[in-house]
C-alpha cells in the first residue's frame, strides 16, 4: 500500500457546551476550542501506522476555510506527510463528499479513511458518499483493520456483534474505536509540521442538497427524585408505576 | 409517488427498529397521500415479510437471493435504488442503524437525495419546505435540516418513533435486478452474533457502569441486574479505554449514543461527553455515592449510595417485582 487519504474535521471540542444564536439559528463559535475529529485521529492513527517504516505516504484532506489550519497542522504534527485543504465551509455531507471525490479523481489513492462520523453533526456520510462518487466499496463503521499489499480484512460493527470482511484496495472505510489508538504528537512532529506541504484547493461547484433550518437544545430534565438506599424496593415500585418503563 | 422503506433484517428476523421505520414511514405516506412499499432483502419467511402490512405497507418487495443472502452494502444500496426508481418513491426511509449508515450516504448520491440521517420525528412539510430534526453535537442537541432535493433519504435513530399496528397481511412480490459485479468487491468471511445478549443501540433499557465499580471482575452484578430486566449493558469512556469492557460497550460522545426506555448509570460521574450520548433517554436513573455527581443533575430518578451495597439490593427487588408481576 503506498497512498492513504486521510479525510478529517475541524470539530468543537468534547467538553463544548453546545449554545446557538440569532434565534436558535447559528451554532454559538463564542469561547469554542475546536479540535481533530477523536474518530478521525483513530482513522489518522491507523494510516500512519500502515505505512510506517517508508511503506508509503499519508495525506490528509480537509474541506474547510482558513480557521481549519491549525487543526490541520495538528495532523501533520501527529505524522501525516503533507495536507490538502479544499477552500470551502462544509456546507454538509453531500457538499465535502462531492469535493474530496473531484480532488480523488485527480489524485488516485489506495486507501481512504475517514471517521465513524464528526461529534458535530454526526452524519456517518462522507465515508460511504464518496464510496459512491467514486464507484468504490465502501465500510461504513469498521473496529478493526488489518491490510497486505492488495487487499484488507476489515471488521465491520453490526447489532450485538461483528462482521468480518476482506477487500480489494481501493476501498473508503470510517473508522471507530478498536482500529488503532489516537497519537499525540512528538517535539519532532510539530517542529516539521510547520514546513510539510500544505496544498489549497479551490472548490467546484455543486448543488446543495440540505440545509440546516434551526437547532434545539434537548428539553431539562425536572428536579431528580432520591431514593433512600435502604428502599431500593420503591425505586423498582416507581419505575413501574410512575415512570412505566418495566 | 411513493414512500419506499427498507426493512432491514437480522439473521432472516426483522427487527422492532424495522417495525419502528415502516409505522414512521407510513405515516410519511399519510402525511403524502400515497402508498407505502417495503422492500426487504435476504432471506425472511413469506409470512414475516406479509406480516409488514400490519405496521403499514402496502406491498412488500422481496429481493432473494444467495449473493445478496448478507448485507453487501454497495449491492444493497443498488438494489434499493433500483426499487425506489421503479416505484416512483421519491421518499425513502432506513433504520439508522449500522448497515443503515452504510447504506444512507449512497442512497443520497445514487438518487441525487438529501440525507436526514439519526431522525428523531416525523417530517414537517410547510409551504413546500421538507424539514426533519437529528440528533446533532452527539446529542447534545438537535438541527432541523430541510432537504432542498425532490427525492429525499431519512434513516431514524431506533427507540424515537413508536410501532403503530394499523394494517393487515401485505402481498409479497418478488423483486429482483441484474447485479453489478463491481458491487460485489468485498467479501464477508466471518459474522459473529451473540443471539443471548440484547444489541446496545436498539434495547429498550440499558444498564451501564462506570469506574465505581472498581474492576471488571465486578460485572457479574451489572449482567445479573441487565439479564433479569432485558437490558443491554453498557459503560462509560474510561471503562472500555482500561480493557474491563468491550469498544461496543462505549456509550458517550465518542462512542455509541443511545436512546432507551430506561438508562441505569450505575457508578459513572456524568461527564459531559457521557452525557451527550444518554440525553435522549426518555428515564434516567442514578446509583452514585458522591451526592454531588453531575449525573444526579440529569437523572429522573437517584439512588445516593454505594454500588456494591445497593446493586444486591436492586436486583433482589427487581428479582420480587418479577415474580409478582
């Protein structure tokens, strides 16, 4: 395997508490400290660790504007060989896939990987949207990868267990916990980070398909009621009583 | 026009999410003035498969065949867009579950459709405006997302629409198009299925534990509480990043977001990221010994003490329940 695509987002960090403005209308940036997507480390991880040793090079692939850079340097920092970040604000799935596809046509890669999803918006698309652009395979939620030089064996997650699968090279997979672990980058890595190549593109055009209308916060919750722990029989009496959930 | 809905099955068994999707869906087609058709693929028994008009759909298409006997995600998606096509349904809806999240994105780009991916309600559609709220930041929140294509994609988060019976047996016909080779690439050699235990995304209730329980061997009491109630088990972040407990155990931001009936946190702190993927469980309880736990914050219901003394408690009491009920 010589070429890895490693798609990544710019995301809102995990402790974020998530506000809006303009009525419910813009996601509140204010105070934000935006990271590398978790599931796009554990994707990024993996692609270093395939071509370790001078088996081959690992670019990574961000749809975004200039704000995006840090996050993207913060990849090169962890090992990526050099980064293209496509001038766009990633309107949704359907507008990053359609770039990252154009941007692949042009330059084949072996492998690309993408996260299980971005804890933005959530999606689980762009893995299995330019599986499609593309006409390739495409694994949308994988534990587990494990390559030699044509093919993968993947594990794929289903209900209550797992799939194991093997493909031809080149495929598009999501990665989620299981496929490697995230690495935090060395004095080294972020020192040569600074002068890796970092390409950008300019969009193509293409038609939106959705559009985000508004957002909700979900409903609080009422004040909690406690149970004595010496009358563990009443919590059970008000589960099925009150609540009506057993 | 039409309304085409995938109903998914596992192991030749639909799935009360499939159950959940095709009621949601027929009431998109009420919503729409128009018919409801199922499509299912593998290998279901024909009384199952006619079964699917009592939740709403009017006929049912069956796709059997042994290449497409196991999910084959690109040929899935094909076969499903070939149907939407000769159906004329410019709606289709999915589960939102694992093959479902496969299947989405391609659909989107294979019928030029915009993808509500993770819905939680039915449609509105106001002044020729399609819009659809998801689960967003992981649950934290939810975006309203208005799909500005004319054929559009749903798949719904399992646990958020209820199974509404409101039809009899549907008639089953056969389907089936010409096969692409190059949408068979990949090659299943293994599935692996606990059949004893219930899948964490679908389950109704689940029970889950977090560091206060102090070591894996300790998950005896968590499996009896979830075994006796039809639970799921599950765990927090730190759990499953120690080894006590399975990746597929992870309920959080980073991991599986869930959306029982009832979620049991028995020794978790409440992180926000632990949070964000349990907010959208309709009841909430807490076993914590710290009074001040932010989960207590979020719970329904609480119960301050230790887990190793009120676990024994509870599973007695829902041991008496049970056998009075």
């Amino acid at each position: 395997m010589s070429k890895i695509l490693v798609c990544i987002s710019n995301v809102p960090d995990t402790t974020t508490k998530i506000t809006f403005t303009d009525n419910n209308t813009q996601f509140n940036t204010n105070g934000v400290q935006f990271i590398l997507n978790p599931y796009d480390e554990i994707a990024l991880a993996r692609a270093i660790e395939l071509t370790d040793g001078g088996k081959g090079s690992v670019t990574v692939i961000n749809v975004g504007e200039a704000n995006t850079e840090a996050t993207i340097r913060k990849a090169l920092a962890i090992g990526a060989t050099d980064a293209v970040r496509i001038n766009a604000k990633p309107h949704d799935a359907w507008y990053v896939a359609y770039q990252i596809a154009e941007y692949v046509k042009a330059n084949p890669f072996d492998l690309i990987l993408t996260g299980r999803e971005s804890i933005d918006y959530n999606g689980s698309k762009v893995a299995g949207m330019l599986g499609e652009l593309l006409d390739l395979p495409s694994v949308s939620i994988i534990k587990k990868l494990d390559a030699t030089d044509s093919e993968a064996t993947v594990e794929r997650e289903i209900e209550g267990g797992k799939e194991v699968l093997t493909i031809p090279f080149p495929f598009v997979a999501g990665c989620a916990e299981g496929v490697a672990e995230p690495k935090i980058p060395n004095m080294r890595g972020i020192m040569s980070a600074r002068t890796k190549p970092l390409a950008v593109v300019e969009p193509v055009e293409v038609q939106t398909l959705s559009e985000i209308i508004s957002y909700e916060t979900p409903a609080p919750r009422g004040q909690v009621n406690l149970v004595s722990a010496d009358d563990v029989a009443k919590l059970v009496d008000l589960l099925h009583t009150e609540a009506r959930v057993i | 026009m039409s309304v085409l809905i995938y109903a998914e099955n596992a192991g030749g068994k639909f799935k009360k999410s499939t159950f959940e999707a095709v009621s949601y869906a027929k009431a998109i087609a009420g919503q729409n003035n128009t018919t409801l058709i199922a499509i299912s693929i593998g290998y279901v028994a024909k009384e199952d498969l006619a079964a699917l008009g009592k939740y709403g759909a009017e006929k049912v298409l069956n796709v059997s065949n042994d290449k497409l006997k196991n999910f084959v995600n690109q040929a899935y998606a094909s076969v499903i867009a070939e149907a939407a096509k000769a159906n004329g349904a410019d709606i289709v809806v999915i589960s939102n579950s694992f093959s479902g999240r496969g299947l989405a994105p391609r659909l989107g780009v294979k019928l030029q459709a915009g993808v509500a991916d993770g819905a939680v309600a039915l449609p509105e559609q106001n002044g020729g405006k399609f819009t659809v709220k998801k689960t967003a930041f992981s649950g934290k929140a939810f975006a309203v997302v208005e799909l500005t294509s004319a054929n559009k994609v749903i798949a719904l988060t399992p646990n958020s629409y209820k199974v509404v019976e409101s039809g009899s047996a549907a008639p089953v016909e056969d389907f089936s198009v010409e096969a692409k080779a190059s949408d068979f690439k990949e090659m299943i050699k293994d599935i692996v299925r606990s059949t004893d235990k219930v899948s964490l995304p679908d389950a109704e209730i689940v029970v889950s534990a977090g560091r206060g329980m102090k070591g894996p061997e300790n998950w005896g009491m968590i499996e009896d509480l979830a075994n006796l109630l039809g639970a799921a088990t599950a765990c927090s972040k730190p759990v499953s990043d120690a080894g006590w407990r399975p990746h597929s155990e992870h309920v959080g931001q980073t991991g599986i977001a869930v959306s029982p009936n009832l979620y049991i946190a028995i020794g978790i702190s409440g992180a926000i990221q632990h949070l964000a993927g349990i907010s959208s469980s309709k009841v909430i309880v807490v076993i914590n010994k710290d009074a001040e736990a932010p989960f207590f914050k979020v719970a329904d219901y609480g119960i301050v003490g230790d887990a190793f003394e009120v676990l024994p408690k509870l599973i007695a009491a829902v041991k008496e329940y049970k056998a009075s009920a």
